[in-house]
C-alpha cells in the first residue's frame, strides 16, 4: 500500500465541515495536513489565511480540495495544477466554461489529476437508475427541485451574486444526474428565469429541454418553497416510470421502491478522487453546467418581488 | 475534377442574397440546386416552403447552408445530417452550446462534413494578424465593437428574442477573431449587460477577460452607436501593438499599415467548405459562443431605457 496523498483544503465554510472534513477523515488514501481559509482554523493541521501561502510553506502538498464560493476558484485552482499539485473542485467547478477549459489544460499538460465533482451523482439511487434506464426508449422527463432558500443558504450572499448561480446552485444537482443517468442526449429549447427585484440571480427556473426522438425534459427549479421539499426526477419509458426523489437517494420503478440507502455521497467522492490519483487522470464533464450556461443565454428573464433573507436585511 | 457538389439554401434573406449567393454562384466546387424559404423564392432553382418538403422531393441534394435566425437552426441541421447531408451552419451555429454538441455527434456518426462558420474570422486581416501574434508576449487587448442597431437590423425582432443574442449578435463576431488570432486562451472574469427595459437581449455588453500571465481583455459592444460605427481589436505586445480595425479588414502594426484588402468573407467560407467536404472533416469551434454564455451566465443585468426601432414600434 502506497502512502496517503497529503491532502490541503481551501475554503472552511459550511460544505467543508459538513461533508468534506468526515470523508476525508474516513478515507485512508488521504492524510489533511493544511487548510487556508481567510477567517476559520481547523484544528490539528497547519492554517494558513491565503492558498498562495499555504503552497509556499508546505511543497509537500500532493493534492488540494477546493471548496469556496464558485467565484474565487479559478485563480488557485490554476495556480495549484501548475504547482503539479491534483485538484478536485465542488461544484459547480467554476464561474465559466472558459475558465474550466483553462484548467483542463494545465492539468493537461502538468500530468496531474484534475476532479470536477458533482456530489449528487454519489447519490445511492443514482448508479442503479442509470443502469435500468440504458437501453430503454426514453419518453419524457420531468424534474421538480423545490427548497427553502432561507432554510439552506441562510446569509450567503455570495450565491446571489453573478457567477453565485441563484436557484441554478441546486438546480445544477438534478442537472447533474439526469445527464448521468439518461442514456440519450438533451438540450435545451427554452428557459424562463424569475430574478428578485434586488437580487442578480434567479430564484425560481423553468426550463424546457428536448433530445432525440421527440424526447422532452421539463425542470422546475424554485426556491420558495416553505412546505415540504422536493428534490425530484420522474422518467417516462416504455417499460414503466422510474422515479428517482430525496435528491437521488431513493429510486422506485412503477411506484414500488428499489432502493433506499444512507446517503454516502461526499465518501463516493474522494474514493473517486483517490483512484483517479493513483490512475492519473482527470474526470471533467462540464455537461451540467454548460446547461445552466445556456439557459441563462437562452432564457427569458422576469422581475418578481424582492427577497428578503434575514431579519432586517433590506439591500 | 469531381463533379460540383449539389447545395441547397435554408432561409432566404438579407444575409443569404448579399453574401451566400454571390459566394456559391463564383465557387465552381457547388451547384445551387433548391431554395427552402416561408417567404421568398430563387430565380433558377427548384423552390419549397419547408427543407422537410425539400429533402423529400430532392435526394439529390449533397449539402446544404443554413441561414435562418439561430432559433430555428437545429431542428434542420439534425434532420439534414441524419439524412446525410453536408451541413453549413451561418453564425452563431445555435441558441445553445448543447445542441451544437448534438449536431457534432451526428455529422460524426453520419460521416457527413458540419462546419459552423465565422464569417470574421476570414476577414482579409485575421490570419496576418494571428501569424504576426504568434510566439509573442500579449500584455492587453481591448475591443471595441459600437454600430447602430437600427441602420443594421432594423425590424429584425428575431435578433432580440431570446436566442438572437442582441448586440452579441455582432459582438461575437469579435470574439470569434479574438479566439482565432491570440495564440494564448481567455476567460471571462466578468460583464455588464445592459438589456433595454422592453427588450429580452442585451444592447450593449462590457466583458473583462484573463489570460495566462496576467493578459487582461476587454471588450466594448455598444448598439446605439449613431456617428462614425467602429469594430476595431487593439492587442499590445511585447513587440508593439497590434490593430484590427474595419472588423478585421484593415491591419496595422505599431500605426503602419500593413495590409488593406478588398472584403471577401463568404468567398474563403465556401472555399473552405468546399475543402472539409473534400476531406470529410468538420471544423466546429464553439469557443466564441461559449465566452457569450459565460458573459450571459456571469454577467449583472442592467436595465435601461427601451428600444424603438421603427416608426410607430411602440412594443
């Protein structure tokens, strides 16, 4: 057995502590020996305030998870590939397609590992869905993700922000299964995005999708929903409906349920990230974001009433 | 010498009769054999309402030039391909990158030639311009890309539905020969977008780019341009400045001008198509339309002032 990959993380906010952290702790291919965030410190590791510095003090450094806001990932994910150090970005992996481009050829051409990852494919129900689904004759898809912005994102405004995604940070979940699942191609035909008044993202999409054969995809993505929350994938066939619900952890076909497992999504990823260090290669499908890409080229935007996410908070 | 290749034209408008017929009736690899138009008809060829009509009733038919709004690009082009035609897309080559992915895989599957054209990029300018740039240090380039709607596309609403792009309409024509002459890639760091309050596409565009080495970009795309119009790419370098102006007709290096050809776009696309056919290739570079998703995507929408390009459009 090899020694584990001395592994830094940069950005120690919300989605590092809950996910991150727990797997890499679980995960023998990989010891965390630094981190850099600007305010918080993680115990037992050496912390850094910025990436550059981190680089600096510790060459031992083999890979790097980055997990801060989509905005700031570009600069140190370049800067870390041409470091010779692997990466593995959250999703979405960047601001840009462009940008995601760049990295792929620094990757490239330092021979290092580059991972986009997109942790709802991780989901348990998601592998089995694909396999049932291959080689059946798809006829329709439709897909209703619908949460409570202020119960999940509380305070963060950078997700408001351009290049933040709005209510397409979820929705790139669902992006992200169904082009992992469906076994036949979809675009997109047309979008209708509804941006708050004081907001420069949108908080509710609706996009309409087509591929082959008279195939249709429709997408309902919303985030004032204050009842129950829906995170939800029905596909039509002509063997019967598979639904896919709970975000990909429990799929049923024909309303009878096929599996239901703990969700394990954040340790499906570094297992990933681990054998694609040790093979060398890069795991890159910009698919679900390149969706997004055009449904904000091609959708049509409306102006609904502002929000307001926390008491007092009236910008 | 081969027999000259059968073609027929989709979407018979202002752009088909100034530049594709002239281009087709000089080049001796095409024979111009049917038109499909809803409105207009061709003197000399065989005439349809709809290319589905036209494929049916011409098998003859070996390729075929698209050059109806981008909207209704795809639909066509995939029926085309799939039924083994050589396909010739006007720009942009469609309302999403997805389905230009779409057409890929089936002109691959097809064995059949797909060439998305830009039209710029044989501007008499560019290839100077990209050689003379090659193996030099790029500092900045600025563009600026400012005509007036309303002398250009007046009562074209296509251009301003979702899908026409508004003034990327033009601006991506400068994009496509800043990502064909700059030897190093850009991203897009960020845009404002200014879409006129009874519009859904942008009139005017402020796009920030980076490159490798700290190469920044920017580029001006402004529609309400009414005195002199200006197309014009700046590119400083190590080696002195660079300039395109005319929208790539006129080059000059340093302020001394170095070559000053007659405009001959459509002549170098057809010739060009004529070359893929020959070898059976496909030449389909996204990357302009790629960075008008990312500055759609990325970009903060402003809202200013409404749009009436003709008399008595009050809409």
């Amino acid at each position: 057995m090899t020694a584990p990959t001395a592994l830094a993380i940069v950005g120690v906010g919300k989605i590092a502590r809950d996910q991150h952290l727990p797997s890499i702790a679980r995960n023998p291919a990989f010891r965390l020996v630094a981190a850099a965030s600007r305010n918080a410190r993680l115990d037992g590791v050496e912390n850094f305030a910025t990436a550059a510095e981190m680089f600096d003090a510790m060459p031992k450094i083999e890979a790097v998870a980055l997990c801060m806001p989509p905005q700031a990932r570009h600069a140190i994910a370049a800067e870390a590939l041409g470091r010779g150090k692997h990466v593995l970005l959250e999703k979405p992996p960047g601001a840009t397609l462009s940008e995601i481009e760049n990295l792929t050829r620094i990757a490239d051409a330092s021979g290092v590992t580059l991972f986009a990852t997109w942790h709802s494919r991780f989901a348990p129900g998601v592998e089995p869905a694909r396999d049932w689904l291959a080689g059946k004759t798809i006829r329709s898809v439709r897909i209703d993700w619908m949460e409570d912005v202020r119960h999940w994102h509380p305070g963060q405004d950078w997700i408001w922000e351009p290049g933040g995604l709005g209510v397409f940070d979820p929705g790139i979940n669902a992006l992200s299964i169904l082009t992992r699942i469906l076994p036949v191609p979809i675009w997109l035909t047309g979008a209708e995005l509804s941006f708050p008044e004081n907001r420069a993202a949108p908080i509710a999409a609706r996009l309409s999708f087509q591929g082959p054969s008279d195939v249709t995809a429709e997408a309902l993505f919303d985030w004032r929903q204050t009842g129950p929350q829906t995170w939800d994938i029905a596909v039509e066939t002509d063997a019967g409906k598979l639904i896919l619900s709970s975000g990909g952890a429990s799929l049923a076909i024909d309303n009878g349920v096929v599996s239901e497992a703990p969700e394990a999504e954040y340790d499906g990823i570094y297992a990933r990230f681990a054998e694609l260090i040790a093979a060398r290669e890069s795991d890159v499908d910009v698919s679900p974001l390149r969706h997004v890409a055009d449904a904000f080229m091609l959708g049509r935007r409306h102006i609904v009433e502002p929000l307001h996410d926390r008491a007092g908070d009236r910008h």
